[in-house]
C-alpha cells in the first residue's frame, strides 16, 4: 500500500477518530475501479488463465517468452542507470551469478559495462533454452532452491526468496564477496515484493535473519535501489 501511495495510486488518511490508516482513492486508482472494490479470490489472473502467473510460464511457452521478453527489457533499461549511478558496486568483483536472471537483460548491460568480471545467469531449463548465443555471459540451467554456482558476487533482481543459498555461494567481505540486490524502495526506504511492503527495518531484519553481517541500500531511479548484503 505505501508502494501506491507513493506512485499516486491512493491517498493516505487519518481516520476520523484519529485511529488506524484509512486509504482512499484518487483521482487515477478512480478510473480502475469498476462498480465494485471486492478482489476475488482466486485472482483474475487465475480466473482468467486458469493457473497463477509462475505456473503458467512452464506450461504456455508463448506467454512464458512474452513474460520473459518484458522482464528482459525492463532490466536492460534499469541497469543502464544502476552501472551509471551504482558503477562501484561491481568494481573490484571477479565473477557474477545472476540468480533467477532470465534471459539475462540485467546481466549482459553488466558485462558490457564491466568486461572483467565473468558474469553468469542461472535460470530454469525452458528460460536457458532461448537465451541469446555468442555472449559473454554464460548461461547455466538450475534450480536456485537446490544450489546456486559460487560466485565473487550474487547478483538478485526481483527475487530475494533464496538469500541464504546465496550466501553459501559467495566468499567473505574482506574477500570481496557480496550478494547485489536490485528491488523496488519507496520514500525513506521502504519495498515492494511480490506484494509485500518492506521497510529499510523490515529489509535490515530479512537480510540478517538469513545470516549476512552487514548491509548497504544505494537509490537508483525512481522506486529502485540497489542493497548489498555481506557475508
Ligand atoms: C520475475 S523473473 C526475474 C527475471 C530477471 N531476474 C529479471 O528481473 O529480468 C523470475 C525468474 O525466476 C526464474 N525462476 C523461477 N523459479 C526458479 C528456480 N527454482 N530456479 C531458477 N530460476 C527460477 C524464472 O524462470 C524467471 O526467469
């Protein structure tokens, strides 16, 4: 809710008798509204494809490569700005897995940006299975719950479910390792992840609770920030 808030999807108010947060909407959420405010449960997007988003990538390869082409262009157009803004961040790194990295948009701008740096993508056989060819980057099938490829840097874009495997793949701070996050914040550091809100609190707590010592959040553009976690 703060994410919409902050992008102007509703407003925030104090409740008459001065209690709990009331959201209302505003001018622009007014014209996504229909007659009714009641979300279904399923979700539309199960009502309307039958399966909820992840499934269905597996299962209709059209949509899959359609949802993969769009992750893969956004990430090209973020990471411009994350090397610009937040180039330090892969100085001095030797190699990089981009866990759960697609068709690797994040990563080829990281490879070009930084041709030192050995630069990897794992990501689920039928993704590896259209990656481009004749890159830098190398593309590896796994599944990143069972083990992910050690690595100087763990790069996460989206996707933060697996933090302490990725732990197990990166050497120390004082050995450059690093895990390299690239997720939405909002106002005094707040996120948004598959629907959950996470404070610079929230995220402090997640980030240790998976067994990191110490932490670091850049602003990149907009709700994006970069958060660097050390072993
Ligand atoms: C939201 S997309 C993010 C893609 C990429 N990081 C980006 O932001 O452009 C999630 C990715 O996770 C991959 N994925 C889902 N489950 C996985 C698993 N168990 N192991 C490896 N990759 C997985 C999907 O195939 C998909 O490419």
């Amino acid at each position: 809710m703060r994410v919409l808030t902050v992008t102007g999807v509703f407003n925030v108010q104090h409740s008459v008798d001065g209690g709990e947060l009331v959201y209302v909407l505003t001018q622009a959420s007014r014209l996504l509204v229909g007659s009714s405010l009641n979300m279904p449960d399923p979700s539309p997007f199960k009502m309307t494809h039958g399966r909820e988003l992840w499934d269905l990538n597996d299962h209709d390869a059209s949509f899959g490569n359609l949802f993969d082409k769009g992750m893969d262009a956004d990430s090209g157009f973020i990471m411009d700005f994350v090397v610009d803004k937040c180039g330090d961040v892969f100085q001095g790194i030797s190699s990089l897995v981009d866990v759960a990295g697609g068709l690797g948009g994040a990563t080829q701008v990281i490879a070009k940006a930084f041709p030192h740096v050995e630069c990897s993508v794992l990501d689920l056989s039928h993704v590896v299975a259209n990656a481009p060819t004749g890159t830098d980057v190398k593309y590896i099938v796994g599944d990143m719950f069972e083990s992910i490829p050690p690595a100087n840097a763990v790069f996460l874009k989206e996707c933060i479910k697996i933090l302490k495997n990725c732990k197990k793949a990166i050497p120390s701070k004082e050995k450059g390792g690093k895990v390299i996050i690239l997720d939405i914040m909002v106002g005094a550091g707040s996120s948004f992840i598959n629907g959950a809100e996470r404070d610079e609190q929230e995220w402090k707590n997640i980030i240790l609770k998976a067994g990191f010592s110490d932490y670091k959040i850049m602003p990149v553009l907009g709700v994006r920030s970069i958060i660097e976690a050390y072993t």
